[in-house]
C-alpha cells in the first residue's frame, strides 16, 4: 500500500488496539499513532519524540468524586515497612493475611549487573473490578461516591472468588470477620473521619506512595499523572480492569 | 557398580571443592584481618541498609583513614545513635554523604535499593523465621 493511499483511509484511533500489542510496538521504541483498515495497517512513529506515556491507561474521566486513587513512586521504595506496620495497626490485620504488602525483585541494569528494586502492592481499587463482578452476593462492590472498592462483611460467604478473580492479589480470608477482607483505602478508619491520607501514605518516610482526589486538578496524584516526560504505568493493564493505582518512577 | 561409582567419584570432588574453600578463606584472613568481613547492617532510622567494608576498600580502593574517625567513628552503632543519620544529613555531606555526593560516588538521592535491603533483607541476613514465605 502506498503513503497517499493510507493518507485517504480512516483513522480508526490506537485505542481499540490491545495494549499488550502497543506494548510490544514500544518496546521496539515505536508508538502506534493510528490504526486503519481494522488493525492490519498500523500508524507508527518513533517513542523518541513522545513525552509522558500512559500505558495501558485511559484518561478520559474520572467517574468518582472524590475519585480516590494512589501514585507509587516505586524506585523510591525502601521496603521499611512502616506503610504495613501503619496498616496493620490501623485495620487490625492479622499476621497470616494483608492488605498492603512490598514486593521484591532484581532487576537488569547491565551485562551481568542487577539491582534491587522494591514494589508496594494494594488493591488498585479498579474502574472494572473483576472481583466485584465475580462476587455472588455483591458482598463487594464499588462505591458510588468513591469508588472504593468495598467490603459488606456480613454479605461474604467466604467462597474466595473474588481472591481467585483479583489481578493483583490484594484479598485474603480474614479468620475472625469470616469473610474476606482487602484494602479499602483506610475509608472507615481514616478518611471518613477526616483524614486526608490513608495510614501507609502517611506512614511512609519516603513518599513512595501519594494519596489524593484524582478528578481534582490540584491534588498531587492529578499533577503526577498529568505531568508531561513522566512515564506513569499500572499492573497488568491487559486484564482491562483499569485500576486507580498507578505506578512511576522518580 | 556405575552408580557407586559416581557417587564416590561426586563425594570425592565434594570434598576437594570445600578444601579448596577453605584454605582459600584462610588465606584472605591471613592478608586482611584488618577490616570487618561481614556486611554492617544498620536498623536506626529505617531498617535496613548494608554497609560492606569490603567492597568499599577492595573495589572502591578505600582505606581506614578514608572515613575513620572522621566521617565515622570506629566504634559500631556511633553514627545510628547521634540522632543525625538521616538522608538529609547524606545530602549534607555527612557520613556515606561525603562520597555519595554524584561525584565521587552515586548520588545518595538515587538507587536507593542498593543500599537499602528493607525488611525483606534484614530477615534473609538474620535468618528470621517466616522470611521466606514474606518473598512469594
């Protein structure tokens, strides 16, 4: 096919391209700028020149007010632990589960060279929870205000769908409650009392993980997000979840 | 008679192979006894970050007089209980500061991970029970 001839077809936009297939098109340091003739004609150009890059998320509207969601500035990560210690106390974790957790990995920073890097993980409270649309007895739901991903105790008959339906691993029977219980940005025992900050973002020294009202143009999370030449990411974006957790560095 | 073989013969390269170890260690602790070999590990303000005296006097080409008693005093634990080992003072130009300035070394303000092991690192070094499930 010819330049002209592609120039006269109809831009169907990258967005109905699968992220996993834009991430392979980035990798390669290229950047789908268009999709013609149902993907089999691709629009490309050099990442080189592209600023900020949100992979694998949507920035169209945020559907919550407050729209609470969390940046994680991971490389800043020093795995203390205050933020799960914070937790625990704050929501009276037990030992055998958690609702924030840190990861840990090595990775490639040369020929034979790697480096320690630590990863905090939480619910991502998602847009499109696979864990609330697996749940039979909407014991989990998104909150309408919020969009907290919430637990109803009393509704969880502990059949652990939703542990086996989460992406990211964020839910565990808790033994006492009789149901599960997750991260839920510290609604009862903090925000709902007046709280700015859920108890590991305001726990943690090194402000690895910022707390805020995502629809609000003024709060951190907006800025960081926003911010042109920031690289933000989330977890397995491929699942379509469209979690409020994102994740960059510096 | 293959099998038996073969384990005699393993056993017996085994046992060359930990000789080897050991009389390779001897020798380093005959050359430098001078510093401590094992890595220090400080918990105060945030646990944990390493400090290993090896590498930074056979790689980075480091002597005792380097660092003691100026940047730190020689006596263990000196610098966590001044109330001053903080990243702030490191930007500062105190303590690890004083090299890990972006110049003569990495800046302290980045690669945090390499010096901080977390909790995570602190239990592999301990050996405290129930790390390894922490790992997944």
């Amino acid at each position: 096919m010819k330049i002209e001839d592609l120039e006269k077809m109809r831009n169907e936009g990258p967005e109905s391209l699968p992220s996993e297939e834009r991430r392979k098109f980035l990798k390669m340091g290229l950047v789908v700028t268009g999709v013609f003739a149902g993907g089999s004609v691709l629009s490309l150009t050099s990442a080189r020149n592209v600023y900020g890059m949100l992979e694998g998320i949507q920035l169209k509207h945020y559907p919550y007010k407050p729209h609470y969601s969390m940046v994680i500035r991971q490389d800043r990560c020093i795995d203390c632990e205050r933020c799960k210690e914070a937790c625990v106390k704050t929501n009276n974790v037990p030992e055998y589960g958690y609702r924030t957790t840190i990861l840990e990995r090595e990775i490639p920073i040369g020929p034979e060279e790697t480096q320690r890097e630590f990863m905090p993980v939480l619910c991502n409270h998602c847009n499109q929870p696979p864990c609330v649309r697996v749940c039979p007895t909407k014991a989990t739901y998104k909150d309408k205000k919020t969009g907290i991903v919430m637990m109803n105790y009393k509704k969880c008959i502990g059949c652990k769908t939703c542990m086996a339906a989460c992406p990211y691993n964020a839910r565990y029977f808790n033994e006492e409650k009789r149901a599960i219980d997750k991260c839920n940005f510290c609604f009862d025992t903090r925000l709902s009392k007046g709280e700015k900050l859920t108890a590991c973002a305001a726990a943690c020294p090194a402000d690895v993980r910022i707390f805020g009202d995502l629809s609000d143009p003024e709060s951190r999370v907006y800025k960081l997000i926003h911010e042109p030449e920031r690289v933000v990411w989330v977890l397995r974006p491929e699942t379509g979840a469209m979690p409020n957790v994102y994740y960059t560095k510096g | 008679m293959k099998k038996k073989l073969a384990i005699l013969l393993g056993i017996m390269m085994m046992s060359l192979g930990v000789q080897g170890i050991i009389s390779l260690s001897l020798a380093e602790d005959d050359e430098e006894a001078d510093y401590p070999t094992e890595p220090i590990v400080f918990t105060q303000p945030v646990k944990a970050v390493v400090f290993d005296h090896k590498i930074h006097i056979e790689d980075a080409g480091l002597d005792c007089d380097s660092c003691h008693d100026d940047i730190f005093e020689q006596a263990a634990g000196t610098a966590e209980e001044n109330g001053d080992f903080t990243m702030k003072s490191l930007y500062e130009g105190k303590y690890c500061g004083a090299c890990h300035d972006g110049d003569t070394a990495f800046a302290s303000n980045t690669r945090c991970a390499v010096c901080h092991i977390g909790v995570m690192g602190y239990n592999r070094m301990h050996k405290v029970e129930g790390a390894e499930s922490e790992e997944h």
